[in-house]
C-alpha cells in the first residue's frame, strides 16, 4: 500500500475515507479493537439515568441502549437543539454557518431512550436519585453525569457575556447549551473582519487570552490566534489585502508552557516565531478589563501589567455546573473542586458505585476534548454493563486527548497525546502541520460525529 505522503489529495481522501469510522474522527485505534458494541454485556432490567444533552450524553444513550438492551434509559437533558460545539471555529472562519452545527435533539435520540426535556436541581446520591425543575423526583439504579462545563466571563472584573461582541471584545466560546444556541463562531469572524477593516488605516493591538482554569476544546485560543493572523495575510475567505504588519499579537495565557504536552510545546513556539508579530505573554491571568480605555490588566501571584488593546479575544474560565458543584458527588478541595469525582482510569464515581460520568464535567487531568468523550463513551459502555453484573471493570482511559490545532487555513498540528506518551498516524511525524488533517476536520469529522459518534457507532 502506498504511503499517504506520496498521494495526491483526492486519492489521500478517498483512501482515509474507505479506512472507516475510526479514521474519520481522528481515533487511534481500530473500530474492532475499541468497543464490544456487537455483543450486549447485560440482560439485566435496570434504571439508567444520563443527566447531559451533549457529546457524553448522547453518546451514552446510544452506547448503552445496545450494551444494556433490557435497561430502562432515561436521558435528561433541558436543550432541545444539539451543538457541534467544535465546529464554531470553522464558523468563524466563514467556512461553516451555525446551522451546519445543529441538529434537533430529538433526532439525535435513540430508539427506546426517554427523553426528559429538562433541568437537574439537585443531586441524591445516598438516595440513588436526582431532582428535576419539572418531574421532581426521579430515581435510578445507575447514573452517569454528562454536564459539560459552565463560562464565567465574569471571573474577569469589568466583563460579563454580553459584553461579547462589542468594544472589540469576541469569544468563539461564546454559547448557550441550554436553549441550543451558539453566537460566538459569528461574533468572532465579524471580530476578523474588523480588525482587517481597521488594519488598513491605522497599526493595531490584538490580544487573545486563556484563563488559569482548565479549558474545553484545547488549543482553540491558538486556532484562533493562527487563522487571525493567517486573514491579515490575505487568507481565507475574507480579503487577499495583507495587513498582517500592522498587527501586533500578544497571546496572553496563564500558564507558563503553550501546550499541555512538551513535545507539542516546543513546535508551537517554533509556529509563533515564524509569524514575526506575535508577542506571548506566558504566566498571566487576564483579571480586569477597561472596555471604555481599552485597557487589560495581567496578573501573576506577584505582580500585575497593563496593556491596551484594540480588539480582544477572550477564552472564559470554566467550571463544573453549579448544581454538580454543590452536590455530594463532587471533589471538594484542590485544582478540580467542584468537577465530578471519579477514578480517572474507570471513570467510575470515588464513592458511589453507581455513578459513572464522561466529558468536560470529569476532575481529571486531560480529556476535555470530542476525541477524548469517544474514547470515555466505550469506557463506560462496558464498565457500567461489568457493573450491572457485578463483575471487575476491565475497561480503562489513558487520558486520550486530541487537539487539531489549525496553523493557517488549510494545515493543521494533529496533537495526539495522553499523559505518557504521543501517538501518530500512518508513520507521519505529529509535530509537523498538513493539509490532510485539515481536510479531514473541515470535510468529514463534523458529519461523523453527526451520523456516527452520536449514534454509538464510533
């Protein structure tokens, strides 16, 4: 078989696309080798309740619709209206419109899955059972917790989210899960436009900026810094004028390092030294906004720094769910107070046997990212069957996470890693951006997660 690097890109893509559901969305390993969907591993009749309508929820539904079949399922879940959330970063690069990252809850769900279109209030672990906005009392025999996170722009002083979208201000993050609506992707390409209209005249100031909390979606903040830069050379979709020298960058983020994994790290820095006018600012928090002066301020333990701004990006801090933080099940000190407590190999509840959970929500130190809830959706398929029968939990995640980072229009870093070690793909080295993997997340990831992810496929 011929190598990837020597075809061309048509026959490139058709090949990745023959080689099936596991390659379009980027996993790692084989569809055999990675679930037991084909044989249901309990005939037992249980009560199962998924709190989440997002990627872990919904997953889960499918999942275990097949590997419990005689399980009562019930999913609740408030939005009726289900966000491919990944794709407003497409949206802002005009190559997507929010409606191609929608879809109806409701054909979304699995056959024999009631849905309860509701709100969780409060969580009963002693009692195996939860309270809704709604129905009230529901109870359960096992439970899996499928949140998401919540935004706080607030965390900022002198911010709150609906200053997004004006004075400069844009955040591709920018959502409501809860009533299916996401305005961010569009905020932030009008926010590129502007900047380009502005750069014509007159030298400018961009700041983009991460919060000292962990982050969904990693590396977002940087696609967002690389295509900008990428438009004021004349790229995308916008203009061919290149005004890219008369913007000066400066990527503000609280940690000290640019990425999570060193390895990825390194190659980052060596992209952002290429640009020529991109400034890092590594270590500070962005705590304060002026919008009326334009003015930031930065803060480490020690000190603080003012800077001006023409146009700013921000990406919230996040958080557990308020009704998750205050509830029994979540951890109550240290870096992930108020996230679900689960042992990060299982997935299983710290305490309560009962109770699994996936996604965004989990206290552990990756995995907040589509690729990583793909792999946790098979963890839990198996693990809650296993104990539903009372049996060991064989199935354990390594920390699987993916992060397409998208250097220019048309190449992408494909960084793969857990906390071991980093993986690759068809003997390509991962530290160098290409256009296959650009085309495949513009082209075919989304319809994937749509037509398989979502159905317990993949």
């Amino acid at each position: 078989m011929k190598q990837i690097n020597k075809l061309n890109r048509r026959n490139a893509l058709k090949t990745m696309a023959i080689g099936g559901a596991s390659v379009l969305m980027l996993d790692n390993e084989p569809l055999n080798a990675a679930t037991t969907v084909a044989l249901p591993a309990s005939h037992k009749n249980v009560k199962i309740v998924i709190v989440g309508g997002g990627t872990g929820g919904m997953m889960a539904a499918a999942r275990l619709r097949r590997s419990a079949p005689k399980a009562e399922i019930i999913l609740i879940a408030p939005n009726k209206i289900h966000l491919y959330q990944s794709g407003q970063t497409f949206v802002a690069a005009s190559l997507y419109t929010q409606a191609d990252n929608e879809r109806k809850t409701s054909e979304l769900l699995p056959d024999n899955v009631k849905w309860l279109c509701e709100s969780v209030i409060s969580f009963e672990p002693k009692e195996n059972s939860i309270h809704t906005d709604t129905t009230g009392k529901v109870s359960y025999d096992f439970l899996v917790v499928a949140l998401g996170v919540e935004y706080d722009y607030s965390r900022i002083k002198g911010l709150n989210a609906t200053m997004i979208g004006q004075d400069g201000i844009a955040s591709v993050y920018l959502n409501d899960t809860i009533r299916g609506r996401a305005s961010g992707g569009d905020i932030t390409k009008e926010w590129f436009k502007q900047i380009h209209t502005k750069a014509l005249t007159a030298d400018i100031k961009v700041i983009c900026s991460e919060p000292d909390t962990q982050v969904k979606g990693m590396g977002t903040s940087l696609d967002i810094l690389f295509l900008g830069n990428d438009i004021l050379k004349g790229n995308g979709s916008f203009t061919k004028n290149d005004v890219h020298k008369k913007v000066k960058f400066t990527y503000a983020k609280a940690d000290e390092t640019l990425f999570a994994m060193q390895d990825f790290d390194d190659v980052i820095k060596k992209e952002l030294d290429k640009a020529k006018n991109i400034d890092t600012l590594l270590g500070y928090n962005l705590t304060e906004i002026d919008t009326q002066n334009k003015i930031v301020t930065l803060s480490t333990k020690e000190k603080k720094v003012q800077m001006k701004y023409d146009f700013i990006h921000i990406t919230p801090a996040m958080q557990a769910p308020k009704v998750l933080r205050d509830s029994p099940l979540a951890i109550k000190e240290g870096k992930y107070k108020g996230y679900l407590a689960v042992n990060k190999k299982t997935l299983q509840h710290l305490e309560y046997k009962n109770v699994f959970g996936l996604g965004d929500v989990l206290g552990i130190p990756l995995g907040k990212t589509g690729g990583s809830v793909q792999k946790q959706g098979v963890i839990i398929q198996d693990n809650i069957a296993s104990e539903i029968e009372g049996q060991k939990l064989l199935r354990e995640y390594d920390g699987y996470t993916i992060a397409p980072i998208k250097t220019k229009f048309g190449e992408i870093i494909l960084a793969e890693f857990n906390e071991e070690r980093v993986f690759s793909r068809f003997g390509l080295s991962p530290y160098k951006p290409r256009w296959l993997w650009w085309e495949l997340d513009l082209h075919l990831v989304k319809n994937a997660y749509f037509s398989l992810m979502m159905r317990g496929m993949m």
